[in-house]
C-alpha cells in the first residue's frame, strides 16, 4: 500500500471532508491495481464503535468485495496471543473495593468527606487510577511533587492517594486501563521484533489518551503503518503551530493534540501529508475559522492575516446565526428548522452536549408528531424502571412518609401484573384518607386498619401487601451485606411491580429500558461480594449513582432523517445540515470538572491530562462540524437564572468579522444574524396567541336558596374579609385539598395548644398548688410527644411555651381569683328567625365569676387581633359574647358576658380584651343580623378578597377566582349563577 519513506507516515483530512467516505476512498485508491485479497489483508484500527459501523455501511453499499479486518483501539487487549495477562477488573468491582476503603477512612476521619460523596469519590479516584496508568504514571511520581505551597490540602488528599498504592502494584490485578496500556506495550514489543507486513491502519483518533498515543506511535513506524487524522488544519502557520509548545496555555485549542502527536513523531508541519485530495465543504470558511481559533497568545496574526481572507460573504452565506432570547426559543426555531428539513428529505442533526435542549427540542417536534433520532437516549434513572427502583431503594433509606408511599402506589409500573384497576381504586382512597386525617408517617398497623373498613374485595389482601413490602422498612443506622441489600431491593420491587396477588413483575423488566435496569442490577448483584457491608443510606446513593451512568435508547419510531448527536458523532457522522446549538460558557465548552485530587499544576507536573483537554476536544468538534456544508450556530442570550456568555469560539468568530468591515465581515456577520432573526420571527408567530381579555373581579350572585344559612363565628369574620370563600365553600361546596403530606403547621400547632391548656385548666382549677409552670410544661411534652412526629416542631414549640409558661400560669392565677373555669370546648347555636339563619359556635374556655357572669377566653398561639380589628373584622369573640346571652352555651344557661378576651401565647404573651364597651352585645348582634340580610339579597354578590387584612394574603379559592388576571382597584362585576 505505501512506498518506503524515512520518517513515520501521517496523513490528515481537513475539517469539512465526510471522514469515513474520504478513508474508504483513499485505501481505494492506494490499493488500485492490486489483487482483491489485498484489501482482505488490511488492519484497520478505528477509535469508536460508530466509526466502525460508518465504515462498515459505506463498504457494505458496494460494490462486493473482501473487506478489511476493522477493529477498535480497545481490542487490542482481545488478541489471543495476549492470554498471559490477566483478565481485567471490572470497572464495577473497583469502585466497589474502593467505596469500602473509603468509607473506612471516613470513620476514622469524619471531616475528610460527607458519607453521602462515597461513590462519587470512589468514582473520581478510580477514574484518577485508569489515568495514571493510561499516562503511564506511577504512584512515586505523584509523592514526588512539589506541594511546598498547599501542604494542608495535600495531607489530606494524601490519605486518599494511598488507596491507589494498593491497586497499582505489580502484583494487583489490573484494571481496564492498566490493562489495556500492558496490551499495546506487549504488542509494540511483538512488533519490533516482527513488524507486520500487511497494511496497518489507525483512523479517527486524535490520540488524546496516552495508551492510545503510544500506539499510534508505534503503528506510524511500521513498514505499512499509517495514521490518518480527522479534522487537521491544514490552514495555520508554521508559526501558529509553533505557539501550542505549552499545554498550559494551548492544551484547549482544537489542533494542540495533534501538535503533541505530531512532535513525538518528530515531524514537521509540511511533512502531514494529505489521504485524499477531495476539498472542504467551504475553504474559505475553513481559513476564516482556522483564523478565529488561532492560539490565544496568537491572536494579534488577525491584524496581518485578517485582511488576506477573501470572499467572507462567500464563506459564511450558508451559515445561520440564532441568538434566541431564551432557551425555549432557541429550542422551538432548532424545531421548526428540522421540521422544514424533515419536509424537504434533507437529512439534519442537531448537534449539542446540553441534554436539557435537545430535550426541549424532542417536545417542540411532538406536535407535529415527529420524534428525532436521538444517539443519547434517556438517562436510565429517569426510565419507569429507573425511578421505580429509586424509590424502592429509599424505603430502606429513610421512614416511609405518605408522599413517599403514595409516590410508589401511582407509580405506572406498580401493580402491573394484575388488577392494575382496583390497585388504582383503593390508591385514591388511601389518599384521600391520608391527606384528611394522616399519618403523616402510615405504619403497617395503619395500613391495616384503614384497609379492614373498606368494603372491596381486594381490599384486605391489598392492605397486607402493602404493610409487609412498604411499611417499616427503614434500617438506616445499620449495616448489612451488599449481597443483601440487592436481594432484598429485588425481591420487593418485583412484589410492588407484581401486586398484592403474587402476579409477575408485570412491566417492569418487560420493556427496552426494564431489560437495561435488569442487566444493571444483575451486574450489581454479580459483583456485590466485593462491596462489604453497607448502610442503606450509601445503597441507595449507589444504586442512583449506577443507574445515572447508564442510557436507554428506544429509536423504534425515530425520524431516520432528524437525528441528535454528541459532539464527537460529528467526527463520523455526515448530514446535509448541521445545527450546533448551547452555543455558550458552560454549555459549550462545558466548564470543567473540578478535580478533588490535583489541581492544574500538580498535574502538568505529574504528566497527566489537563482539564482543558476535553474543552480542545470540544473545540475540535466545533471546528469539524462547522465546515460542513449548510450549518446553523445557536445560542440563547439568556438562561432561566441570568444573562448567558457566548461561547469563546463564537465569540472569536464573531470579533473576527467584526474587525473586517472592508472585506465584507460585518456584512457576512450581519447576514448570518438575519437569517437567524428570520426563524425566531417564525417561532415567535407559532407561539404567538390571540389577546383573551382577562377575567373580571368575580362576585357570583346565587340563587338564595342555595345560598348558606348556617355559619360558624369564624366564618363571619371570612364573609366580611373574602366572601367569595363562603361562595366556594358553601355553594359549591368546595374543599381545599388538604396536603398530601401534614407538616407542623400553625394549625396543628393551635390544636394542640388548645388541648394542653384545656387538661392543664381542668386538672389545676380546684387546686391551685397544681398550678404551677413545670406541670404545664409536663402536660405539653406528652401531648406533642403523642401528636407532632416531628422531633424539630416539639422541641421548638414547646420552647416557646416554656417562655410564656411562667406568665401563663402567673395570669391563670389572677383570672381565677375572679371567675371559676366552668367550661370548655362547650358549643352553641342561635338563630335568627327573622332570617331563617343560624350561626354556630365552640367556646374555648368560660369561666363564672360569683355574681354569675360569664367571662369568655380564646387562646391565641400567635398575636391576637387587636380593637379595632375586632370591632371591624375578626367578631369571633363578640360574637361568642352576644351568643352566651341569647342562647347560652351547652349546659351554661344565657347570662351577662362582663369579660372576653383573647389570651395571646405569642411574644411573651398578651391579653387581648374584647371591645364589648364600645360594641355591646346587642349592637354586634344586630350588625351579625344586617350582614346576613344583606346577602340574602338576590343582587348581593359574594365578592372576591373583599377586604384582606394584606394584599399578598392567600386565600384557599384565588386560583379558582382567577386572582391575578384582576387587581384588587378592580370593581367586582355581580354575576347571577345558577338557576
């Protein structure tokens, strides 16, 4: 195939060439004339899977003939004459052995890392092991380095590092990485002994990685070895090469790879030779952006190069700049454009490492019923089978709450064996009852019991299959074997999956993503001697760090000819347009990892990679894929939080056209721009609505005899203040739903305040040495002990009775030495005849004082209302005093009310006497008796917020009052309803 030469062969095809098509073409042509076996005896080596399936499509179109043996970098470990080496680890297994080393060091020193970074570190320092022996680095180098100016940091990172010493010795069994370096240096060392006499070809690869550096090498020196790279620039300098000496500052430009590949060869710049002579897409396009990404110590060549480049409107007239407002519009204009080419037969690929887009894009296009090719897939953890098993995972984890449990019951896999309909049936009746009277944390024997009142069928065996496979299930604290933890995990998510009548695990390992969530937990399970013993918190941190890192694609129904690609698929892959979207910091190029071993320096003198290596990686992705032939470059200007920074490469190009008026590059510029403001000018028509005039200030007018003739007091103060809430509660007979899960509110708080004054006033009352701050504060931690299961909300309520408890009993003191406490919790009701109206009451507490008059109390667990409001707004105790005098209260005949107040348990604590001098019970009475009247006028309407005490006040009905789409200087506008 090649002519003998003296220095290693190099070949490069330029950014904007089909690189798979261009390859085949050039072995083609190398090999015209020779017999068909010769081709059969070519070693292709490629660099990824896909590569090799590109290829293999382009010779399988024909026409026939034998085909080369193709093979990956990483199979050269395969090679049968390598069964010495031991077989590799798997990567599992590693991080694995290397969570129980660190969570040991963690026990015996607790401030190195929080427990639940466990994987993450075992994650981090495995991938640090396969890069040190990928680079050939041994530990000894690392203890070498020169940490004079971070020493404290080091101690600590050194304590870590030392796990690595006993993975990496010369007796461990080797990883994939340690492995596959001892693969190539064998073969190398089977090479020069006997060099292959058959072509040997290695394509595709930028030799990023050491192992794969040190073959390339070696394949460029065999007598038929050849290497041919990807996307080289053919357009820079000399000089410009000689600007990327020092990876520090040049290891993030898109040609610094080939740089380093190039000097370890000892070959110079013109000694790269070209595979094939077929053109770019667009050379001038391929100068000006080799000019753009120009090393950044470098930059000042735009002055002298700039004004050579010819023809910029020439070069950037199929190039679309789209600088969308938001990402939402970046996203529907990327729709409409592969919408249009999905029309038009062309084949397009949208081109982004953000998945949060390409997921914004994959729902903009299911309105027209298109679904994009998308390599990626979905993130396994987020499939149904995923998440279900999340969930599963976190019932060992932590105490099973009523949004955890009913999260689990509406899962769409759960109870998919069978009898998925009266599953779901029971489901929502389990719900209601939770969400009314609790328990905020459902035990088994709560379960059960709540299951033995239903009248279904299903309903007792249901309950029991939920007691024993969710209830009761956390064991955080303690330890157990990972073999068991999986066995357990399993077994009770197939029993979710399957039912309460020991069906199979219906759907859950049925589908593409269930058969890939399988294999994953087989795989745990497989390995799961070598993980020791584990809590459940670090299993289930495991287990969602396993099924993050896996993919499922489902490309069934896929458009063939809209496709999503990461960025390295633009390396193999051709389309007739390319969309290269996320255009921004952060974005594209992503913003590096930080490393929790070595910073920069440290590694740079280690002689490992760099974190700039994948932004140079990325860049050359760019450069490749914006020589294609049509392309688009997007971006938004602004993300959900803030204004975005266009992406450095972008913004090269841009200040580079910018500063070329005369030869046409901010005209090029502006061109790309307005074929870009084109489509968002179309997305935003597509999304553009006709004007809904907003709704007006409701006061519904309904028909009295539906309207409420029964209230309680707390409710007048709600008909004065937002009466459309009456409307909605008592007409519509509307309930607010309660929360799914009850969280220690100040309603909760009230009731059980409530109930510990009323046993501490009935138990004291005719004992005053009982009266004392230590038994209040005795009767307040049971109560709160049997009714608030949050340790937080007790401890903090009954801090602050503790602060006013000496005041409490202080002024209990005082009010009996006027009045004795009678009753409590009595109830009364007293009509208006006149009016056919009743009104209802619950007194919390009435005392009579010796002449027989009442005194009247309400306890207030945050500030009470003052005068004025109670004379406007909050009647409640007025209102109770005008009802003790008409009707009485339970078995407390009517009589004079000389006392009401508030007792406010809030601040310190305050007494808030009714204004009953200057609102006799009489006059409230007949203001009760005006209100009433005037809505049982058929033309009153129940207005909506009224009067709130604040405006940012909620209210329990503002949604369905369409709060918002008025203001509260809005006039109501009474409407009849209702017949």
């Amino acid at each position: 195939m090649f002519e003998p030469q003296s220095h290693p062969r190099l070949y490069a095809l330029p950014p904007g060439v089909d690189f798979p098509t261009e390859l085949i073409k050039g072995i083609d042509q190398r090999l015209a004339g020779q017999p068909p076996e010769a081709l059969a005896q070519v070693l292709l080596i490629v660099n990824t899977r896909r590569m090799a399936r590109r290829v293999r499509a382009i010779w399988d179109a024909g026409p026939p003939r034998l085909l080369p043996r193709i093979s990956l970098v990483t199979d050269i470990g395969m090679n049968a004459a390598l069964t010495d080496l031991p077989p590799p680890v798997p990567d599992l297994r590693r991080r694995l052995e290397l969570i129980q080393l660190i969570a040991r060091l963690l026990d015996q020193q607790p401030d190195l890392a929080p427990r639940s970074a466990l994987y993450d570190l075992a994650d981090s320092l495995a991938a640090l092991m396969d890069e040190m022996q990928g680079e050939g680095v041994a530990p000894e180098v690392i203890d070498a380095l020169d940490v004079s100016d971070q020493s404290g940091h080091w101690e600590r990172i050194r304590s870590f590092l030392n796990i690595v010493r006993e993975f990496t010795g010369a007796d461990a069994q080797p990883d994939a990485a340690s492995r596959q370096r001892r693969a190539v240096e064998t073969v190398i060392a089977q090479w020069q002994m006997n060099p292959p006499a058959h072509p040997v070809l290695v394509a595709g690869s930028t030799g990023s990685r050491g192992t794969t550096q040190l073959l390339m090498q070696a394949v460029a020196h065999l007598p038929q070895g050849a290497l041919i790279l990807p996307g080289y620039d053919y357009d820079m300098p000399d000089a410009a090469w000689g600007g990327l000496t020092d990876p520090l500052l040049s290891e993030d430009h898109p040609q610094y790879r080939y740089h380093a590949l190039r000097s370890a060869l000892g070959l110079q710049p013109d000694q790269v030779a070209r595979w094939t002579d077929t053109p770019p897409a667009n050379i001038a396009r391929n100068r000006a952006i080799s000019l753009a990404l120009r090393p950044a110590p470098m930059t000042d060549a735009w002055r002298e190069d700039g004004p050579e480049l010819r023809d910029l409107a020439g070069a950037m007239q199929d190039v679309t700049l789209v600088e969308a407002p938001s990402q939402r519009q970046e996203a529907l204009a990327i729709a409409m454009r592969l919408r249009q080419a999905a029309e038009d037969g062309q084949t397009a690929a949208l081109i982004t490492p953000d998945r949060t887009l390409t997921r914004q894009v994959t729902a903009a296009m299911d309105r027209w019923g298109i679904l994009p090719d998308d390599s990626a897939g979905l993130p396994l953890h987020r499939t149904p089978p995923g998440r279900l098993l999340r969930h599963v995972a976190a019932l060992f984890e932590t105490r099973l709450t009523a949004e955890a449990l009913l999260t689990i019951l509406k899962h769409p896999m759960t109870h998919s064996g069978s009898d998925r309909g009266a599953h779901l049936l029971l489901t929502r009746e389990l719900e209601l009852r939770l969400r009314r009277h609790g328990p905020p944390y459902p035990e088994a024997e709560d379960v059960m019991a709540w299951a033995a009142t239903q009248d279904h069928e299903m309903a007792p065996e249901w309950g029991n299959w939920l007691a024993t496979h969710l209830c009761g299930r956390d064991s955080a604290a303690a330890e157990s074997p990972l073999t068991s933890h999986i066995a357990e995990h399993l077994s009770t998510a197939e029993a979710i999956a399957g039912g309460c009548r020991n069906a199979p695990p219906g759907a859950l390992w049925s589908e593409e993503d269930g058969r890939k969530a399988r294999e994953t937990m087989h795989e745990l399970r497989d390995e799961a001697e070598h993980g020791g013993n584990m809590r459940a918190t670090d299993y289930a941190a495991l287990v969602q760090a396993l099924l993050s890192r896996e993919e499922v694609r489902n490309p069934d129904n896929a458009h063939p000819d809209i496709l999503i690609w990461g960025t390295l698929e633009a390396r193999v892959q051709g389309a007739e347009l390319l969309i290269l979207a996320g255009l921004n910091e952060g974005s594209w190029p992503e913003a590096p990892k930080p490393d929790p071993w070595l910073n920069r320096a440290l590694r740079n003198q280690a002689g490992l990679l760099l974190p700039e290596r994948r932004i140079g990686l990325a860049a050359h992705d760019f450069q490749q894929a914006v020589a294609a032939r049509e392309v688009w470059l997007t971006r938004s200007v602004r993300s959900a939080e803030a204004e975005t920074v266009v992406s450095r490469w972008m913004n090269r190009l841009q200040n580079l056209l910018n500063g070329l008026p005369d030869q046409g590059g901010q005209a090029a510029l502006a061109g790309m721009r307005e074929r870009g403001a084109i489509w968002l000018r179309r997305a935003a028509m597509l999304e553009d609505a006709p004007k809904t005039e907003s709704a007006p200030r409701p006061a519904p007018c309904p028909p009295l005899a539906q309207r409420p003739n029964r209230l309680s007091v707390t409710e007048i103060k709600r008909l004065i203040r937002d009466p459309y809430a009456i409307y909605a509660r008592h007409v519509l007979r509307l309930r607010p739903l309660d929360p799914l899960m009850k969280v220690p509110d100040a309603l909760l708080r009230g009731i059980v305040l409530h109930k510990v004054l009323e046993d501490f006033i009935r138990e004291t009352r005719d004992d005053d040495h009982l009266c004392t701050a230590a038994r209040l504060m005795q009767i307040a931690e049971a109560h709160l002990i049997e009714n608030v299961p949050w340790a937080e909300a007790r401890a903090m309520w009954l801090a602050r009775l503790g602060r006013v408890a000496h005041w409490f009993v202080q002024s209990e003191l005082d009010r009996r030495k006027s009045a004795y406490p009678a009753a409590f919790e009595e109830r009364s009701e007293a009509r208006i005849e006149v009016l056919d109206f009743s009104l209802v009451a619950a007194a919390d507490r009435i005392d009579i004082d010796p002449s027989g008059n009442l005194h009247i109390y309400d306890y207030k667990t945050g500030a009470p209302p003052g005068p004025k409001e109670q004379k406007f707004f909050d009647k409640q105790l007025l209102l109770e005093a005008a009802m003790a005098e008409i009707a009485g209260f339970g078995k407390i005949a009517p009589a004079r009310v000389t006392n009401a107040a508030y007792i406010g348990l809030g601040s310190g604590g305050r007494i808030e006497p009714a204004p009953l001098d200057d609102t006799p019970t009489s006059e409230v009475w007949a203001e009760l008796t005006a209100l009433i009247a005037a809505y049982q006028n058929v033309d009153m309407g129940y207005t909506s917020r009224r009067a709130m005490q604040r405006t940012r006040d909620p209210g329990d009905y503002d949604q369905l009052a369409r709060f918002g789409e008025w203001d509260i200087t809005d006039e109501a506008q009474p409407t009849k309803v209702g017949k």
